[in-house]
C-alpha cells in the first residue's frame, strides 16, 4: 500500500495567530513528508508492503515501526487543530469525562499542558480513553503512540521541536498555551464514538 501525505483539514493560514503558516509548511510540508515517504520506500518488497498503517505500527520496529508511528500521529495531530474560537472549550461527551476523571477542564487543561511541557527531549502528549474507559493523559518519546498500548487515541500535541521552533523558538510552554484555542473538540468527541 503506497501511502499519501493527507489534506489538512484547514487552510494553512487559518491557525494564526497561534500557529503560522511558516511553520505549517515545515511541520506539515516538510517533516510529515519525510516520514511518508521513508515509510513508502522502507516497506517496499518487506511484508509490510501491502499492509494498512495500524498493522504496520503494531507489528513493525526500527525504521518501519519510527516513520509509520510519525505518519499516523502527525496525521492524527493535524486533525486536532481546527481554526480559533473565542472561547474554545470542551462539549459533549468528552465535556462529561473530562469532568469526571479530571475534576474539571482547568485541571485537564493544566495536566496536559504539564505533561506535554514535561516529555523529555521530542515526543508527544496524548489523551487516551484506556480499557477500563477512563481518560488517561500519556507523555510518549519520540515515534511512540497510544496505538502499541491498546489504548483509544483521543487528542495529541507533537512537542517536538520543529512544531514550534520556526513560531516559538525554545519556548515549548508557549507553544502548549498556543494549542488550546485550536483544538478541534468535535474530532475529540469523534473519537471517543469511533
């Protein structure tokens, strides 16, 4: 199976002013490029040539198992931002979860951030719904993803440095504090029902 760079699910510019377009089009363009391509010339003629990205991440490691992962959660991650709202908060369904497993969204809000700030070197930062259907917030190294774990990915944040060097230089924290105004709920919520 050949796989694409997706179609972002906004226009570029659409993010500012708490994510330029700039850095769209390194992050997106440049980095999430790559690891599609790697991933399509590191699959040829293995047994993973025809298999669909899940699979790949689940039975893969080294090369194979690092580009899928950045394929599916740079994909996953650019389906959580969605154009600023004045006040952008949680509804619905995950509105109710949070509230129950985090005591409110302030505290879900200040424990993702830490989480996110708080990943030592690149990684990411992810709300996952585990087996016993709490939410549960992870902070991952690297390529690494909920997906090997079993768990229901439900939001991520990419802290790797080329999300936010070209916007925020070193300054990760701002880059979370930017994220909170773009979350996309509705792809939240979309997840947790999928």
């Amino acid at each position: 199976m050949k796989f694409e760079l997706p179609k972002l699910p906004f226009e570029k510019q659409e993010l500012l002013p708490y994510m330029s377009a700039e850095t769209i089009d390194f992050h997106y363009g440049k980095h999430h490029q790559t690891y599609v391509t790697n991933l399509n010339n590191l699959i040829q003629g293995t047994e993973f040539e025809n298999a669909d990205l899940i699979d790949i991440i689940k039975k893969s490691s080294g090369g194979i198992f690092n580009n899928a992962a950045q394929v599916f959660n740079h994909t996953f991650f650019w389906d959580c931002l969605t154009a600023p709202k004045e006040t952008n908060l949680p509804n619905g369904k995950i509105a109710e979860l949070i509230n129950r497993d985090f005591g409110s969204f302030e505290e879900f809000k200040e424990k993702f951030s830490a989480t996110a700030i708080g990943v030592f070197g690149s990684g990411w930062a992810w709300l996952v719904l585990n087996k016993d259907g709490k939410l549960e917030i992870k902070g991952y190294s690297n390529a690494a993803t909920p997906i090997t774990e079993d768990l229901k990915p439900l939001m991520t944040i990419d802290v790797w440095e080329h999300a936010y060097y070209i916007d925020h230089r070193n300054a990760r924290a701002k880059f979370v504090e930017n994220f909170w105004p773009i979350v996309n709920w509705e792809f939240v919520n979309k997840n947790l029902d999928s």
